[in-house]
C-alpha cells in the first residue's frame, strides 16, 4: 500500500513539474508564435501585394462559395491595390488551398497553392499552369489543359470560378459610370511615374468604342478620378468607392462640358486647390500630347531639337510580353521612318528582352517594317519580340495613316 | 462526401505517401526486426493493433478534450503516454487471452511504444484537419488512415525480410554487409515507390 | 594490468566521455539509433543542423533530471516517468521553435514532436543516466547529441550537395547575418532525387559502408597486431625455456 502511494505521488510530483513547466513556456512564447503564424499566413499576400499596409487588410469572410474570404489591399497611402480571394477546396485527395491576387484592373497577379495534401509530386507540376494565369483577366480567364494533376487543378479552377463571379461588382466601373452612364469596360492604358496623378485608363462603351479618358489621383489620402471624353472635354471629377470629396468637387462643376485645354481654374479651400493640382497636371498632359487611337498605342507627342524645330513624333505603345505588359517610346522622324525604340516599362525576363530590343535596330530608317523580317531577329524571344513588334507597327501604320490627313 | 474517401485514404497512406518508405517513420524496427519473415510479419501485425487503436483514441482525446481545454500544446506529451499505456493494456491483455499470440507478439509490444509510426501517424492525422469532415467522419477517416498506414507497414515489412533473406546470403564486401545495404535496398524501394505518386 | 584496463573501460575520462559519441560510440553509424530524422531532416545541413541542436537541448536535460531524481523513481514507473520527463522538454523545445524559428519549425514538421521516440533519448535515459551522477550524465548526452549531430550534418552536407550543387545557409535558422548559398559549381551532378527519400537512404546506407569499412580495416589491424604481440611473447617465452634448458643443461654439467 504504501509502496502504491509512493508510486503514485512521485508521479504526481514528475507529473505537475512537468505540466508547469510546460504551462510556463506556453506563456512565455503563445504571444510569439500567434505572431508568427500570423506572419506566415500573411506573407502569402505580402509576396502578391509588395506595396501593402498589413494594418489596412480588410477581411471580409464570404458563404456559400468555395471562396472563404476577401481580403482589400489598401497601401500606406489608402490607394486600392487589389483584391486576394483566398478559396478552399475539397477533392477525393484531400483539401487544396488556394490564395487568388487580382489587382484593381481585375487582372490576375498570382495563383498559389498555400496547403494541400494532394500528392506533391502532382502538386509540384502545377505552378506551370498557374504561371500562365497571371495577368489574365480574371472576368474572362481562359485556362490551360491540364495532364497529370487533373484532380488538383480542377481544385484551383472551382476556386478561380467562384472567384469570377466574386469579382463581377466593380468599384471602379460604378464610379465611371456616375459620370458616364455608358461606360461599360476599361482598360488601363499607363501608369505614370509622375507624383501628381497616378494611372490613366481607357473607358469604352458596350460596343467597345473609346468614350473617355480617366485620370487616378489620390487627394488626402483618398482615390478620385478626373474624366474626360473622347474629345478631352471635361466631364467631371469622382471619388473611387467613396463620395468623400464629392463636396470639393462641387468648386469644378461650372467647368464641365468645356474643352479642357481651354480652362482656367479659380477655386479656394484647401481641399480644392489639391484637386485643382491634379486638374492642371491632367491639362498639361493634354495639352502637349494627344491620344492615339490604335489598340496598342497610347499617346503621341511632338518632339522638338534644341532650337525647337520640329524634328518629328513620338508614340507611346503598349502589348502584353511574355510577362505582363511591355511600353515603348517610338520615335518616327519627318519622313515617317522609325528611329529610335526606347523602352519605359517592362517585366520580361532581361536576357530575352533585351535580344527582341535589338532585333529591330537594323530597322531603324525604314518606314515599315514586314513581320516576316523581324520574326528572324527575334526568334528565342518570341513573347517580347511579337509585343515590340505590335507596338512598332502600329506606330508607324498611325503615323502614316495621320500624315495622309 | 462519399465512401471513395475512405478507399483513397488507403491507398495514399499505404502506397503514396508510405510510412516507412517516404515517410520515414518507423525505420527503426523495420532496420531491427526485419531479418525473417515471420518475425516481420507479427510485428507487423502488433503494430497496426496499436495503430489503429491510437489514432482512435488520440483523434477523441484531441478533440474532445484537449481542444474543449484549449490546451492544444500538450498534444505531444498526451499522446505518448495514451500510446504507452496502451501498449501496456494491450500485452496485459494478450498475455490474459493467449499465451501463445504473447510468446510470439510479446517481445514486439513493448519496442512499439518507440515505434515513430505510431506516434507520427496519430499527430499527422491531426495536422491533417480530418475534423473539416465533422467529427464522425473525421473520426473514420483518421482511423482508416491509419489502417492504410499499417497496411503500408506491413507491406514493406514483408517485402523487405524477404529481400533481406536473399541478401544474407549475398556474396558482398564485408563493409556493406548487413545494415548498410539494407538501407541502399531501402532506397532504390523508395525509388520504385515514388512512381506510384500518381495513382490516386 | 589487465585489471586497470578494464576499470578505465568503466570510468573513462570526461573528455572521453564527451568525444565517444562522435565515431566510437556514434548514435547513428554504430548503434543505428534515431534512423528516422536521420533520413527525414537530412536534406539539406541547415535543417540537420537545427534538428542537431534540439537533440542536444532535450538529450542533455533529460539526461541532468533523470540523472537528479533517479534515486526517487520506483522501478515499475521507471520507463514511464522518463518518457513524461523527455516528452515535456520535446514540447518546451518544440514551442521555443516556433516562437524563435519558425521556418526551421516548418521544415522539421512532424519530426519535432518525434525527438520523443528517438531510441538515442529514451536509451540513454534508461542506460546511462539513471546509473551515474548529474555532471556525467550530462557530458555523456552533449557527447552523444554532437554526435548524433555531427553524423546527420554529414548526411546533410552529402545530400545537399549531390542535389543542389551549393550548400545554404541563413534560410531556415535565425542567424545574426545575412543568408546566402555557397555554391560549389558543379551544375553539372546536380542529382535532385538525393534530397528525396531514396537519397536519404541511399546515402546513409553508404556513409555506413564508408564507416564499417574504416573500423573494419582497424580491426584487422588490431587483430594482425595482435597476432605480432602473441607471437613474439611465444618466441620469448620458447627462447626463455630454451636458455633455461640450456642454463639446466649447462649447469647439470
């Protein structure tokens, strides 16, 4: 008996040593290792959204989907950056988590498969099929036949689906639209390194025909767009899922329906004169160059010599390459001959950008260019070459199609 | 969700995702014990008795108790003592039952308790989520998993005397008798496991 | 002289307490203990190294506890308490990863919680530590986890090698500088199937070979000197007798 007990209380001293011990350490670290489990399921949006605020993510939790959430991705400034749509799938394989990235153009940033316990090996093929979604829209993705990892596919793809239909309400479409009751799509046409205003986008109608124009700003840490027509008249300011600054806006409505080149400005308030900043940049820009209105051109613009004599144009293109979309400067002189490319965004790999960049010096002089002559320089870089191809082409097809006027 | 669940869970524990092959648990006993067939055949028996048992018991204490607690974090120390006390329940019964299952299963119980497989295999199926199923069918889930498991033991258990059996007889050099090339046989199986990765 | 050899086999040195785990008495390449992280973390050093580490961590304070309260455990609860002892310093262990290096904690996985039924643990527990005192338990587990350690680093660095050609550092571990890979150029033998689970055993089953080849060759060294010595006492021995029949002869005359 008293052997037992003996037994029983060394266990019981061993035992709450240990549960002690044990309780201690838990204490000492459940705050950090909370953290670091936050960390790691965070670091999956931060490698999508570089740019993001971890402190602004909004969770928004869905039902009734194979998405399970909505997170918005606001950056330092409050600028939307884009949407991730984390999904969750069951197969007769197991689970498979996916984590979709769409940026405010609706187009594809990533797919990643964050935990599954379908068979790795399968699994491992699959970054090559979601490689080919970026920058797809996701409105209109079109997917790649899959052999060998069917099942875990399919996973991603009931993910993606939902997430389509998730993506449809479209903050900034509703904003255009207040403005321009017909717009129907958009496109996004440059992104400006300038610190006045940010984006411009091309608005269409249902028939795809160009109506507008619209300029992204941020004023007091809120998005707002400036919109003209096709014709650069002005037709308003709006704020981007907000109506925040609609009270500013009201200084600029006597301005609507003019030409924008021919505004001057006089408003007062704080608020306004910001607005007002944004104005007379987007009216600069106007001014000095001019829309074009081939499919991969954006704009072009006079281009003087030192002594101010006009010694040509520029165009502006852009084509999606093989990563994303590529923009160019094309410089056609006088005589209507290409000479000169310059690059002014590009997310190709650089050893094959750079190989289609020179395939078209030998160009340089010409008035067009067949694609039967490039497609031998470019060959190896078909992606980038076929993107400055387009780009170099349609420059000088508008150029000499607007010198015939 | 239907019954292919439960047959895919077979075969992926047993086949795909093999314990000792791909997996590396339970390398130990299947390094010591596998020179004979028989030998490897009832402790391959012991071990899927205690697995089975094990998943069972740590999938409810997990969730019924530990989670309800919220003291997740003792999962380890909580399910080495169930499978250590189960081993024990388990010789004491057998040894009750049938003297002659004790003699030749006996000498395998107690090796069992530091058998990897069962403990990997019971924390796995928590790792896994079965619960996203519900309980129930977590529940069958995580236990036929484990069957599966065992199965896979078995399997390479069997296999493996019997390459062994050959092997002793084999005319090698001396610094590869034995263990070393147990373990290089070992490795062109994983080979030959790794393509059946696709099958499920 | 045969008596002092045998009580110095008994009592050795601390020094040679702590170095017999590193070949003469290594947990993997001798007594095979501790197989399974020994193939499953080995892929790459970084990890071999961390798992290295927690072993040494739970093999030492288990070895210093059970050694203090050996004297308080009943025989029939002894295999019990230990596994109670080493399972709550596996979870301490495994709690201070995740807080301080999670990505090492992600690497090892499943394999944390299992340092439990590491054979290398719970044996030394049974067999070393619950027989002698707390300092000598203690050198007694740090010599057998380096070792353990110094055996999987080998494994590590052979596998990561043949599979990437480069050897990194700084990825999984929380070290106070910038990580980086060593790359050894050799593109051309990267063999990725050495950081899968065939490799794991087709390189330890070699290392193995590579290791009872040595000790092989010193065996028969010392048998072959042995061998010497025994045949040399023999003609001492018979030179002896025969200057002694020679001195009897001799003095008979």
């Amino acid at each position: 008996m008293l052997d037992k007990l003996k037994i029983a209380l060394v266990l019981l001293v061993i035992g709450s040593m240990s549960g002690l011990l044990i309780w201690g350490t838990n204490e000492l670290t459940a705050d950090r290792i909370e953290e670091n489990r936050e960390r790691a399921r965070l670091a999956v949006y931060v490698e999508m959204f570089p740019d993001v605020d971890v402190n602004k993510m909004v969770f928004d939790s869905v039902e009734g989907s194979n998405i399970v959430e909505i997170i918005t991705m606001l950056d330092s400034d409050n600028n939307l950056l884009g949407y991730a749509l984390r999904g969750s799938h069951n197969n007769p394989f197991g689970v498979v988590n996916v984590v979709i990235g769409v940026d405010r153009n609706n187009s594809i940033i990533d797919v990643k498969i964050t935990e599954t316990d379908n068979t790795p090996t399968y699994v491992s093929l699959l970054p090559n099929f979601l490689r080919n979604l970026r920058s797809q829209d996701i409105r209109d993705v079109s997917y790649d036949t899959s052999t060998g990892a069917t099942s875990t596919y399919n996973s991603v793809r009931s993910i993606i689906e939902d997430a389509k239909l998730l993506v449809a309400g479209d903050t900034i479409l509703e904003a255009y639209q207040e403005v321009i009751s017909a717009a129907a799509s958009y496109q996004l046409l440059f992104e400006f390194s300038d610190e006045t205003f940010a984006i411009e986008y091309l608005i269409k109608d249902d028939a795809g025909q160009r109506i507008g124009y619209a300029y992204h700003a941020t004023v007091d840490g809120k998005e707002l767009a400036l919109i003209v027509d096709q014709d650069d008249t002005f037709l308003g300011f709006v704020g981007i899922g907000h109506s925040d600054l609609d009270s500013a806006f009201t200084a600029f409505e006597d301005y609507q329906d003019t030409a924008i080149k021919d505004i001057t400005l006089d408003v007062s308030g704080s608020l306004e004169d910001q607005i007002a900043t944004v104005f007379e940049a987007v009216q600069t820009l106007l001014t000095t160059t001019m829309h074009a209105t081939y499919d991969n051109l954006v704009r072009f613009f006079e281009v003087f010599d030192d002594s101010d004599e006009l010694i040509g144009y520029a165009y502006i293109g852009r084509a999606e390459g093989y990563n994303g979309d590529n923009v160019m400067k094309v410089t056609i002189n006088l005589d209507g001959e290409f000479v000169k490319l310059e690059e002014l965004s590009t997310n190709d790999t650089p050893n094959f950008f750079d190989l289609a960049f020179s395939a078209f010096e030998p160009f340089y002089g010409q008035t067009s260019i067949s694609q039967d002559d490039a497609i031998d320089g470019y060959a190896g870089a078909s992606a980038s070459g076929a993107s400055l191809y387009l780009i170099i082409s349609s420059a000088l097809s508008y150029h000499a199609e607007r010198m015939a006027e | 969700m239907s019954w292919t669940i439960f047959f895919t869970a077979i075969i992926s524990s047993m086949l795909i995702n093999n314990v000792v092959l791909l997996r590396f648990l339970g390398v130990c006993p299947f390094l010591g014990v596998s020179k004979k067939t028989e030998s490897g055949l009832a402790m391959s028996i012991a071990v899927m008795f205690v697995m089975v048992m094990a998943a069972l018991v740590t999938y409810l204490l997990y969730y019924l108790v530990l989670v309800p607690l919220n003291i997740e974090y003792i999962q380890t120390i909580a399910f080495i003592l169930i499978i250590a006390s189960f081993v024990q329940l388990v010789e004491m019964f057998i040894k009750r039952f049938s003297k002659k299952i004790y003699k030749s299963l006996g000498i395998y119980l107690p090796l069992i308790t530091t058998n990897c497989a069962i403990l990997g295999v019971a924390v796995a199926n928590i790792s896994e989520n079965f619960i996203d199923y519900g309980t129930l069918p977590g529940l069958a889930l995580a236990v036929t998993t484990a069957f599966g498991a065992a199965l896979g033991f078995g399997l390479i258990m069997f296999s493996f005397s019997t390459i062994r059996e050959r092997l002793e007889s084999a005319n090698l050099p001396e610094s590869w008798k034995g263990v070393p090339v147990a373990l290089v046989t070992a490795g062109i199986m994983a080979l030959a496991f790794l393509g059946l990765a696709g099958i499920v | 002289m045969a008596k002092q050899v045998k009580k110095s086999k008994q009592e050795l040195s601390k020094l040679q307490n702590l170095t017999k785990g590193f070949l003469k008495e290594n947990p993997i390449f001798v007594f095979l203990l501790g197989m399974c992280p020994a193939l499953a973390v080995t892929s790459t050093l970084e990890t071999s190294f961390g798992m290295g580490v927690l072993v040494i961590f739970v093999l030492v304070l288990s070895n210093v506890v059970v050694a203090l309260i050996k004297d308080f455990i009943p025989k029939e609860v002894k295999i019990p308490s230990y596994i109670v002892i080493i399972s709550t310093f596996v979870t301490i262990v495994g709690m201070l990863t995740e807080a301080y290096a999670p990505l090492l904690h992600e690497s090892l996985g499943i394999f944390i919680p299992l340092i439990v039924v590491n054979c290398l643990i719970l044996g030394r527990a049974e067999s070393y530590a619950s027989k002698n005192n707390v300092l000598n338990s203690a050198i007694d587990g740090l010599g057998m986890a380096l070792g353990f350690m110094f055996a999987l680093m080998a494994i590590g660095f052979v596998r990561e090698f043949m599979a990437t050609g480069a050897i990194a550092y700084g990825v999984f571990l929380p070290l106070p500088f910038e990580g980086s890979i060593v790359n050894l150029e050799t593109y051309l033998f990267n063999i990725a199937v050495f950081s899968g689970p065939a490799g794991g055993f087709i390189v330890i089953g070699t290392l193995l070979a590579i290791y009872n080849g040595f000790e092989i060759r010193k065996q028969k060294k010392a048998e072959l000197e042995r061998q010497k010595l025994i045949e040399e006492k023999k003609r001492i021995a018979l030179e002896k007798k025969r200057q002694r029949e020679l001195e009897s002869a001799g003095g008979k005359a």
